[in-house]
C-alpha cells in the first residue's frame, strides 16, 4: 500500500469546476421546475454537465492530485545515478522517478517563488517543507537533496547530472524562459544522459477541461518542443501522449572526437 503524500495543489485547481457546478445544478433545478426558456434551460444543463465532467477528468483521468507514473519505462532504466528534477513543486515528479528507480539519487530544484505560489498558494519556507514531507512520508528522503534555485540559471556546473526530468514546469516559463531552461538542461546533464519532459499539451481533454474560465498560454506543439530539444543535441528516443500532457524521452549527443 502506498504512503499517504498531499501535494497541496490550491483548491482552485482541484475543485473550482465544483464551484460553477454548485452554482449552476440549482438553477438547473430551478429551470426545469419553472419551465425556463428551452434555450436558457439547455445552456445552464450543458455548463453543469461541462463543470462536473471536467473535474473528473482533471482529479480522476489526469490525476492532478495523486502519484504519476512513468510514461515510458525506458527513462533511466539503468537506475543508477544522479537525477536533477526541474521544477520540483511539491513532488509528484520527484516521487515518480525515486519510486520508480530505487537505486537513484535526486536533486529536487524549484525556486519555490511566484510561480509555485499561484499553484500551491504557499510560500518558499512552506513549499520547501511540504515538498520534504511528502519525500519523507515516500520513504525515499534520504535519496534526494531539495535546492532553491532558478530553471533558467541552475546552480550546478556543466555536465553534473546523469538525467533530468521536468513536469508541466518548464511551459509555465513561456517562449523565452522555457528555451532558456532548455538550454541550461542541456549544460548540466552529461553526455548520454537521458531527459524526460513532459509539459501541457493543447489536446483535446485540456481544452475540454479549461474551457471558458481558465487559459493556459504554455502550451507548444510537440514540434516545437521536439525542434528545440534536437538543437540542443538532444536525440528523440520516444515521445507520446496521455491526457491533458504531452511527453518526450530524449538523449543528450555524445561528441565523436575528429
């Protein structure tokens, strides 16, 4: 049985569809009831059915708020090595590869800044204990090392780290700053190392889930992705799909000597 982790997401994210769901099967009620107009009556019914099922699909289909899994288990299947996690938050990824790989160590890095306080609603002292929380109640602690630091300037030397991972982190940099963490991934890892990117994708359950109150503006193509990755020497190993993300399994080049 697994332990029991809270990644802490703002309630906003895990039942605001709840809310307009709350408000609108009353008047749903009401309508029906009192004989509304038909095309008033229709509206409302579809924006109750809309909220409900999109927060099915965003806590019980994506699992904003529970363990990930790998996407591919050819990522780090050695298992042994050093693994630098870009934009930790408060852990999902972080657990993902330490569960999955047992022999790993990792280095959890997020700035813990305004970006993590709009999704968490914590600050830095607060997300950097939840975060510890969570490894600890995993029982994987002592096999990683949590590090404040900036994705677009990494306080790690050239070629430090044998993989990387990063969930929905990097797409929250936009165009600049998400080709600026790219590239400072591709200083710290080391030649061969393995990269595991996943980020929003502009599918269809994420449009179908944001609908008209929420928009998301990170949220290339995997081409675009996939062009920045090789550019930096990374080889694509694999990629695919699964609700809400896209992700991308890449290797770093190894320079052949002339």
């Amino acid at each position: 049985m697994q332990s029991q982790v809270d990644f802490g997401y703002a309630p906003i994210y895990v039942y605001g569809h709840l809310i307009v769901t709350a408000i609108t099967a009353p008047l749903l009620y009401l309508a029906l009831k009192r004989r509304w107009p038909k095309l008033l009556t229709g509206a409302i019914a579809a924006i109750a059915l809309w909220s409900f099922a999109a927060f099915a699909i965003l806590n019980f289909v994506a699992g904003i708020n529970s363990r990930m899994k790998l996407p591919t288990e050819q990522f780090f299947k050695a298992g042994e090595g050093s693994v630098l996690d870009m934009g930790a938050g408060s852990g999902r990824s972080a657990l993902m590869v330490l569960e999955s790989r047992p022999k790993a160590t990792l280095v959890a890095l997020d700035s813990f800044a305004e970006s993590y306080t709009e999704h968490f609603h914590e600050d830095s002292a607060a997300g950097q204990a939840r975060l510890l929380a969570n490894l600890r109640s995993a029982g994987v602690a002592e096999r990683a090392t949590i590090k404040q630091g900036d994705m677009r300037q990494i306080p790690y030397p050239d070629a430090t780290f044998d993989a990387i991972v990063s969930v929905a982190a990097i797409d929250h940099l936009g165009s600049k700053g998400a080709g600026v963490a790219l590239k400072e991934a591709s200083r710290v890892i080391r030649p061969g190392g393995e990269f595991l990117l996943v980020v929003l994708s502009k599918d269809a359950w994420l449009k179908f889930v944001l609908g008209p109150i929420w928009l998301h503006s990170g949220t290339p193509k995997m081409e675009r992705w996939t062009t920045a990755l090789r550019t930096l020497k990374f080889d694509i190993v694999e990629q695919g799909t699964q609700p809400i993300v896209l992700w991308i399994f890449a290797r770093k080049q190894i320079a052949v000597q002339p």
